[in-house]
C-alpha cells in the first residue's frame, strides 16, 4: 500500500471524505500522529486510508477550514433537493 503526508491546502474531495468518515465528530489528541520530517520539523498528522493508500494528513487550522466548507458545500447540496415550506402559497383556514 502507498503512503503519502498530503498538506491541507492538497485534499481531494476522496481524502475529505475519508477524514469525515473516520472521525465523524472530529479528532483528539490521541487521533494525531507526531513525527520528524526530513527537515527535522516536528510535523502533526491525522491518519486516513484510501483505496490503496495511507494518508497522513497535517493537521493545522488550514484542515479545520477545508473539512468545515467541504462539509457546508456537502449540505448545500442535500438542502437543494427539500421542499421549503415558506415558498407554499397561505391558505385561509377557519377555526
């Protein structure tokens, strides 16, 4: 299986939705993944698998952003196709 370290501003909607999935209520600390880059930065990740691949993702305020607008966009979507009440014309009843 491939692995790859994808930064934030990289995600595919697949890698969005597989955080989603994996951590529906979001992650803990005990969910992220701390390790030294080539450069010997401390780099904090989330783990997450897609067909034939480990993702780390980096976790920052950036991931935060994109999984709450994927999120947003993703219920946009699903609103469109209910009926909005409001748009039905009044009727008059009586008591």
């Amino acid at each position: 299986m491939k692995r790859v370290i994808i930064d934030s501003k990289n995600l595919t909607d697949e890698i969005i939705e597989a955080i989603n999935e994996k951590y529906p209520y979001g992650y803990d600390d005990e969910d992220i993944i701390k390790f030294k880059n080539a450069k010997g930065e401390t780099v904090s990740a989330i783990q997450v698998e897609i067909p034939d691949t480990v993702c780390l993702v980096k976790v920052g305020v950036e991931l935060d952003k994109r999984v709450e607008q994927f999120n947003l966009d993703d219920d946009d979507d699903d609103d469109s196709s209910v009926d909005d009440a409001t748009d039905a014309p009044e009727e008059d009843f009586e008591d």
